[in-house]
C-alpha cells in the first residue's frame, strides 16, 4: 500500500512538472510539423515561445511623481482593482445597482410620458373649449355669490376667447 501512494505522489509530482513545460514546434525531414514539450530524435527544434507557465504581472508604470500608477494615469491599485475578476459579492452588488439604476431609469421614462399624455389632453381640452367659444356655443359659469348659473353674454365671450387662446397656446407648445 505504501509503494501504491509512494508511486502516485512520484506521478502527480511528475505530470505538474511537465504541466509547466516550454511548448517546442519539432520539423522532421519532410516538413511535417508537430508540436511537443521535447523533439522526437531525427527532428529539427524551433522555439515557439509558448508556455504553461503562467506569466508574471507586469511591473505597473509609474507617473511623473513617481507613484505607481495604471494606463489611465490612476494608481495601481485602482487599475489592478478594475482588472481583477471580480467575487461573487461584487458582482451581485453591481447587478443590484445596475437593477435599481434601470428602474429609476424606467420610473423617469414612465413619469416623462404621463407628463407628455397629460400635456396633450390639455391641449385637446383647450382648444376644444375655444372652438365652442369661437362657435358662440351656449356656455354658462357659476355666479361665486349666488351660485347660480350665469350663460355667457358677448363680452363674456370676448373675454374668455383671449383667456382661451393664450391658454391653449401654452399648453400646446
């Protein structure tokens, strides 16, 4: 039992040191590429410049104060926090933010277009009430002291026509 997890150690051990190993491009005498960690006998060897192994980061540039600093002339740290995958944690707090940016996004839309519905109705409506104006239609209002009410008399028409028009010119801009 001890030569069977002896012998697994030495494989594993093994097979990450080749995990990491320089690819080489090998060309026998007909031409016939093939690509390897180490060329068979009787084949050329060229270097590919590919590796297994994971490249080292490369050293942040530095600003004209002599800080450390990204590409977009942040710190390092910033750049580096931008670049680096971000945790399960991140994420959902970008996804709420993203959510709750679009709702407010969607309310604003939604509040613009029942302004812009109310807006339009209004102008329906006055220039509705100017027409029957305009026609002399039978138009009555309320008397404030009596309550009763009064119908429209010519100047009253007059009147009201101008309050009409200016009201419907705003409201339908």
């Amino acid at each position: 039992m001890k030569i069977t997890v002896v012998a697994t150690g030495m494989l594993m051990l093994v097979s990450s040191l080749a995990a990491q190993a320089q690819i080489l491009k090998c060309v026998d005498k007909n031409g016939k590429i093939e690509f390897a960690t180490s060329c068979p006998g009787g084949t050329k060897q060229q270097e590919t410049g590919v590796s297994s192994k994971p490249r080292a980061a490369p050293a942040p540039a530095k600003d004209d104060k002599g800080d450390k600093a990204g590409k977009d002339g942040k710190p390092a740290e910033k750049a580096a926090e931008k670049s680096a995958p971000k945790s399960l944690a991140d994420r959902d707090a970008e996804s709420r933010k993203n959510q709750k940016e679009k709702a407010e996004a969607d309310a604003k839309a939604e509040k613009s277009a029942a302004e812009s519905a109310q807006r339009k109705q209004a102008c329906e409506d006055g220039r509705s009430y100017l027409k029957r104006l305009q026609d002399r239609q039978r138009t009555a209002r309320t008397d404030p002291k009596t309550g009763e009410r009064v119908f429209f008399e010519e100047q009253d028409f007059v009147r009201e026509t101008g309050n009409a028009e200016r009201s419907a010119a705003e409201n339908c801009k």
